[in-house]
C-alpha cells in the first residue's frame, strides 16, 4: 500500500479493506485526467497465492517450480496468473 501511496498519481486514493476469514484487498481509484472522459474502467488482480496441486497430479516434465513452453503454451505456477498485481 506504501508503494501504491508513494507513485505520486493526482487524485489518486487508495484504502486496504479486510473481511474476516478472507485476504485483504485494495481500492485504487484515479480521476480521468479529462473532464470530457466519462467512461469508467475497472481492472482487477489478485493478491492471494494458493498451495501448488500435489505434485503427482502434473504430467512427467512438468511441475509447478520450474516453468515450461511446450506446444506453444506455458505450463508452471503462475502461468496465466495476475498475482500481486498493480496495473
């Protein structure tokens, strides 16, 4: 959240909201940067990093540890994830 605060963004607020039992998350909102753009956008990524499958659940070559492109796709933990993102 420091991080986030520290970017120097005009108007941005930011706040980590927590509920019981869950990971917290966080808000950012940024005004548009003209008064003429009255469309809204929302972006989403996660912040929570789940316990990898048993490892006897990946095919031979694979794991989670070490990521692998094979028949153009990517195979590992985090493949096509947007953990701790920030856009």
């Amino acid at each position: 959240h420091d991080w986030v605060k520290s970017q120097e963004i005009p108007g941005l607020t930011s706040k980590v909201l927590h509920a019981s039992g869950r990971t917290p998350f966080m808000i950012i909102q940024i005004p548009a940067s003209r008064e003429s753009f009255q469309r809204r956008l929302l972006m989403y990524g996660h912040m929570d990093k789940q316990p990898p499958l048993d490892m006897h659940l990946w095919e031979e070559g694979l794991s989670p540890y070490n990521p692998v492109i094979r028949d153009g796709k990517l195979y590992g933990r985090g493949g096509a994830d947007d953990g701790y993102a920030i856009f």
